[in-house]
C-alpha cells in the first residue's frame, strides 16, 4: 500500500482568506485526486492532479477556488481560496496505483473550519 | 444514472455482536466493488475489492459478498469490536467513459457500545 501524508492535518482559518493543503505520497504516482467530505456526506471529487498538465476540474469547482499544483510525481498542493464557511470540509488526497488493480489509497484529511 | 445506496445509514450494536451493511447500486458497466473503513478524522482505509465474478471475500471478521446481477453487496462484521466503530462506505470505480471516476456511497455509521 501507498504511505500518504497531508499538512496540515487541521485548521482554523478566517472567511476570506486562503490556505494551501500539501499532500506527499511515499511513491511516484501519475494520478493524484483531491476529494472533499462535508460532514455527513459522502466523498466528492474536486480534481484530478496528474504530473506535468493542468488539473482536471469536475463540475460545481474551479481553478480560481482551488488552485493546485503537481510540481513532480509524489507532492501536490490544494489550495482553499477566499474561504467562506460553506468551505469547511475534509478535505482528502488520494492516489491511484494501476499495478495493484487500481485501487485507490486516501491520506488522513484535512480538517478545515472557516469561521 | 450511476448511483451507489448504501443501508442503513447508522447503526448501533453491542460490543461482540454481528452486524451486516448493505450496498446497491447501479452503476454500469461494473468491474469491481470496494468496501472502505473511515475512522473518524481519517482516511477511507481499504477493507476488500470484489471482481464481477467474485461472490464472497473475508478480510479476517469482515465478510463482503456480492451478487452482480441484483447489484447487490454486503458486508458483514464478526464478533465486532469497538474499534469497529467508523464509517463504512461501498465505493464503485467507473469504466468506459466514466473511467477514473469513483462513486461513493454515504455511508454507514457504525457505533459499538461496550
């Protein structure tokens, strides 16, 4: 299985700011994707991050409210723009291995709060 | 539409009791199902995938089963325990033109009381 790490683990943010989420994966990976969780929902795609091209936006998110980046095959940032309260969420990253059947592996959350 | 229900959507049980979740869904095409356990402020944590063809897989006291043609699954706890309290979603990878994309089930809340 794949060892992933996301920093910060949690936050407290003001509206109308920004944070940046990091998520580091401990093997090269070419598909990494950004979920967010709302509390007592299930999971939903932001993005999909792969190394070397812009991300891929799903429906209802945009590049202006959720930057990423994808600078190499192990590390990719989300970034939380102009937060807003309805913002608060898990966020999560995950990572598709196709050697082992392309299951997908999450890392621990982010846990954000926008007062 | 590719949808997947899952039931119930809580569920509370006595330490060393049995429980069942239950999956539908219906997406199509199919190629396999997953079960994920998600404690609380986590990440989903892999339990089992099951192919098409695949009925039953155990995972030591996690059981899943499916039947692919009323598009069904369940998984079953054994003698649970109260690390067993979490979340448990059902989660279905998409083919064809919806390769890559995953659909997630809400959800069920497990809660075991001692």
């Amino acid at each position: 299985s794949a060892v992933i790490s996301q920093k910060p683990s949690r936050d407290i943010c003001q509206r109308g700011t920004s944070l940046t989420i990091q998520c580091q994966v401990d093997s090269q990976v070419t598909m990494m994707f950004w979920y967010r969780q709302q509390p007592g929902q299930s999971l939903t795609l932001i993005a999909t991050a792969n190394q070397g091209s812009e991300a891929t936006y799903e429906s209802g998110f945009v590049i202006d409210k959720f930057p990423i980046s994808r600078p190499n095959l192990t590390f990719s940032t989300l970034t939380v723009s102009n937060m807003s309260p309805e913002d608060s969420s898990i966020y999560l990253c995950s990572v598709e291995f196709t050697r082992w059947g392309n299951e997908q592996f999450f890392g621990p959350g982010t846990r954000l709060t926008v007062l | 539409k590719n949808q997947v229900e899952q039931s119930p959507q809580s569920l509370i049980i006595l330490e060393g009791k049995n429980c069942t979740l239950q999956c539908n869904y219906t997406v199509s095409p199919f190629s396999n199902l997953r079960w994920y356990k998600q404690d609380t402020g986590r990440g989903p944590v892999s339990l089992t995938i099951m192919t098409f063809s695949e009925n039953t897989k155990s995972n030591g006291r996690y059981t899943a089963t499916l039947d692919a043609d009323t598009k069904q699954s369940s998984l079953h706890i054994t003698a649970s325990q109260l690390s067993d309290s979490a979340s448990y979603i059902c989660v279905i990878p998409g083919r064809g033109s919806t390769l890559g994309r995953l659909y997630f089930g809400r959800g069920t809340q497990l809660t075991v009381w001692p």
